[in-house]
C-alpha cells in the first residue's frame, strides 16, 4: 500500500538529496579557485556572515537559532564573499550536526597585532581525536567506522575549507577545548582588522 511505501520514498529522497549535495561540493572543489581568484574582492564586515551562515545551519539542521552564539568585537576580511560563505558555513553546520544531543556552538572573533582575525567556531561534541586532527581537512576523509556512524556527510566540507582558507592566505586548525571540557575548536586565521566599535 502507499502507506507501507512511505517509508521507502523517504529513505529514497534522503538519498537523492545527499547525493545532490555530494555533486553540488565535487563541482565546487573543481572550482576553488575561481572562487578565491576570480570573485570580486570585498571589505566583508564578518560577524554579519557568521550570523546569516548560523542562521542557514540552523534552519538545514532543525535546530533553534539560540544554538549559536558570538562573542568578539566588530571585524573586517578582506576576501571573496562566497569562499568566507563556504568556510564559515560548513564549520558552523558541523558544529551543529557533531555536537552534543542538544548542540550548543560559540563563535569566537578576536584580533591579533599584525592584522589577522581569528574566528574559532567551537561545539560541545565528543571532540576529534588528536591522531586524526591533522588529517581531518583531506579529501573524502571522514572519522569512525562506517558502520558506527550515526551522521551523514560526504566528507569534502573540511577539504574544501581547508583550500580556501590556504587560498586566501589563512591557516585553519582543529584542538579539543583543553581540560575538563568536551568539544572541538576549529580556528580560523584570515587576513583583517578590527572595525571601530559604534559609540
């Protein structure tokens, strides 16, 4: 009957959208670089993007806006929007989707004297483990066994981060959250500055 199919048709647009989000990412990795070099260079007040990328990863994911927070003063990169779009985006989408049963995740912008901003994107999830901290950001990568994975993904997300973040003169990172804390950091140094506070 249609009601027994149901399910099946379920499981069947599940797939066909994983699949099209798969195709969607090969096509983007097989342009990275005109993202970063061919867009249009911007002044992007960040903290504006981090709360639109939140706001899309909430609604993806099903989870209350309230799930992310900032903390941090005003900031400026220098870049490509949709390459910082990309970036932050899957980031905080992770953040989401690997934190704990009720996700919480806190954005974190701070500015260092040579004019890099640092934005740490930090999720109270079981943490990614130190021997595969380093390997986390390659191609296709993705931790745990298949037949324990309990989250769906395609890992390229933190491939493509990776490159872009290294196109764009940055360097990005992954450390657990340090003693007594479960969670993983995920840092992000770009080219910028602080922008004047509003009096």
């Amino acid at each position: 009957s249609l009601h027994d199919a149901l399910p099946i048709y379920r499981v069947m647009s599940e797939d066909i959208n994983r699949l099209d989000r798969l195709i969607n990412q090969l096509l983007q990795i097989g342009r990275l670089d005109a993202i970063v070099t061919e867009a249009e260079q911007e002044d992007i007040e960040l903290e504006s993007l981090l709360r639109q990328c939140a706001l899309l990863a909430c609604k993806s994911q099903g989870k209350p806006v309230g799930t992310v927070t900032f903390e941090g003063p005003p900031t400026m990169v220098r870049g490509a929007r949709l390459a910082l779009e990309m970036i932050f985006g899957n980031l905080i989408d992770n953040a989401i989707k690997y934190g704990g049963s009720i996700p919480e995740v806190l954005v974190q912008t701070s500015v260092t004297p040579d004019e890099r901003v640092i934005t740490r994107v930090i999720d109270n999830g079981a943490g990614v483990p130190a021997e595969i901290q380093k390997k986390i950001f390659g191609l296709f990568f993705r931790g745990g066994s298949e037949l324990e994975r309990k989250r769906k993904g395609t890992g390229l997300g933190l491939y493509i981060v990776y490159t872009l973040v290294k196109q764009m003169r940055g360097r990005v990172s992954v450390h657990g959250r340090g003693r007594h804390q479960t969670g993983a950091v995920f840092e992000v140094e770009l080219p910028g500055k602080a922008l004047p506070c509003a009096s």
